[in-house]
C-alpha cells in the first residue's frame, strides 16, 4: 500500500492534495460533489479582520488555456469566519479513516491577508487562538507546529498592498515581506505557510526572505497578472481592467518555479498552477513539491481531486515508490 500521508511543515496531511485558496469557497460548498477522503486539507478563500466586498464586477473572464479574475479577495471576515464558517465545517465535512485507523477531518488551511502588517499579525493571532494552539512540539525531525482545532495552518497571501507605505505590495519586497513574516510568526503558533507571486525575475531573495521571518512552507504559485480585452468596445473585459490567469496555461512556468525555489530551500513546497489531470501534479512533485493544490480545474470537473489522487497513487506503484513523500525532488540525473 502506497503512504500517502505527507507534513506540510508542521501540517499532517493525510493525502498530499488541498484545495487552491479561492476556488473552493470555505470548505463546505463542494460537500456531495467532492470525495473529501481524497484530499489531505481544504484550503479556504481568502480572510482578513473585516469583511470585504471585492472588486466590482464582472471579474472574470475564460481564456483559452484558463480563467482570467479579479476577484478582489472578497470575504467574510475573521469574526464571521470563526463564528459561523468553522462550526459549519465542523459539522457537516465528513471525516476520513486514516492510517493508523483513527478518523479526522480534513483540517483547514486558513489563507489570510491584510493591508498593513499589524492586520496580517491580529488575524493570524485570532485564528491561532480559535484553533486552540497551545504548543510548540518536536519530533525526530526538529521542530513540529500542532493547532488542536480543525484550522490546521495558515496561508499567508502577500500579493496585497500595504496601505501604509503607499500601495507596496508585500511580497515584492524580500525585506518588507521578512517583515511581515516574522509579525505573523510571532502572533501564532500554527504551521505558517507563505504564498509567493510569480512575477519575480528570481524566486530565491523572497524564499530566503520567509525562511529568515520563521515561515514553515512556501506555496506557490499565485495567479500570473493578466489582461483580457474586449475588442469591439475597445474596453477592458474585467472591470478591475486587470486580473491573474490561473488553469491549464500556467502549469510548466508554476513547474518551473517549484523546480527553483526547491533547489534554494528545505522548506516543503505546496505547489499549484494549471493541475486538470494526475500528471500535472506528478510533475510539481518530482520538481520539489511536497504537497499539491488542486484549484481551477474543479470548476469544471469537481472529481478532478479523486481522479488526481487516484493517478497519483497509479503512479506510485508503477514507478516502485512506496510513499508519495519519495517523489519529492525525485528527478533523474
């Protein structure tokens, strides 16, 4: 049988795949739709302090190869979130048998935004309190973060822009983004893992910038900014005019970018961008991936996370790797 239980610096997936923040709403909209057995995490649509209202519409458009949006990061709200969103959670995802015979529930993972620094801090510091953290444990391998809640970590989404240094955007600057970083890390115990832009000449200032704020894994990547046009009106076909391409189109440069930011850290990679079949995700896999995030495809096909899981598995035994965990980095000379 093949191990599929994976650690996503600090987080105990028992299955390698998660969802794509935005994409699967907070976790509960899929229920029936979805075999939530096959998926080791639910990653939930972004949260900050207050609700948000997004940008105006329409904000979104299909492309070939994928879908253009501008969402704007609409959302609830922490009180809202941990109020309403996780006792629903609670009570109506079903919990999987995992390898040892116990049961559980997927965990959440938490992706969380702010416009300044102190809002990033004071979300991930009511998060981490809700979750119940109360220690940090280690195992064999160093240092393991543990939440006793089902909010199993947070994903940090520093493509925002910080309000009070002009409309910078976090992660754009390796010292801004070690800054913030190291504010969350501070205000929380919980597995932090940081979701870095694409749009970067290098990847390597901005992983060693969350390895020096105290990050526990990466995600990457973010969607690639984008612009569709509406040729006969002349217009812009989003009415934020610009948005981030996500789906089929993005995949070899995500590939790319977890190949590269694998081979200037050990902190484990959870990897998405353009998964629509097992092979996608094997790729990021062998590229460095420690864990994988399934997200625009299931707009269309809801069983991709089973049919992905499934083809991972396959793969596994075919190829003579007895744990998924084996894969990582696993290229051929």
């Amino acid at each position: 049988m093949i191990e599929t239980q994976v650690n996503l610096g600090g987080l105990e997936m028992a299955t390698p795949i998660t969802t794509a923040s935005g994409t699967f709403g907070y976790g509960t909209e899929y229920l029936g739709a979805v075999d939530y057995s096959k998926l080791g995490a639910v990653t939930a649509k972004g949260i900050r302090v207050e609700p948000w209202p997004g940008n105006p519409m329409p904000r979104h458009a299909e492309v070939y190869g994928g879908l253009v949006n501008a969402i704007g990061l609409q959302g609830t709200g922490v009180e809202h979130f941990l109020n309403v969103t996780v006792p629903w959670y609670e009570n109506s995802v079903p919990s999987c048998v995992l390898a040892d015979g116990s049961t559980k529930q997927p965990p959440m993972i938490v992706n969380i935004w702010g416009g300044s620094i102190d809002e990033y801090a004071e979300v991930a510091r009511r998060l981490g309190d809700a979750a119940g953290e109360t220690h940090r444990g280690t195992d064999a391998a160093g240092e393991t973060l543990r939440g006793t809640g089902v909010i199993g970590a947070l994903e940090m989404n520093v493509s925002c822009p910080n309000v009070k240094a002009g409309g910078h955007t976090f992660g754009q600057d390796p010292k801004v983004l070690c800054e913030v970083v190291s504010a969350v890390r501070k205000a929380t115990t919980l597995p932090l893992i940081v979701k870095l832009a694409p749009n970067m000449p290098s990847i390597a200032p901005y992983v060693k910038a969350c390895e020096d704020g105290g990050a526990d894994a990466l995600s990457m990547i973010n969607t690639i900014p984008a612009m569709v046009i509406d040729i006969e009106k002349r217009k812009p076909v989003i009415a934020n005019k610009t948005g981030g391409l996500s789906g089929r189109g993005i995949h070899p440069a995500a590939v790319k970018i977890v190949y590269d930011a694998h081979k200037v850290t050990k902190l484990p990679i959870l990897a998405m961008g353009g998964i629509y079949e097992a092979k996608d995700a094997i790729e990021f896999f062998l590229a460095g991936a420690t864990a994988v995030a399934v997200g625009t495809a299931t707009f269309t096909n809801p069983n991709i996370v089973s049919e992905v899981y499934d083809g991972i598995v396959a793969y596994c035994e075919r190829q003579g790797f007895k744990s998924v965990s084996e894969m990582t980095g696993a290229l051929a000379d």
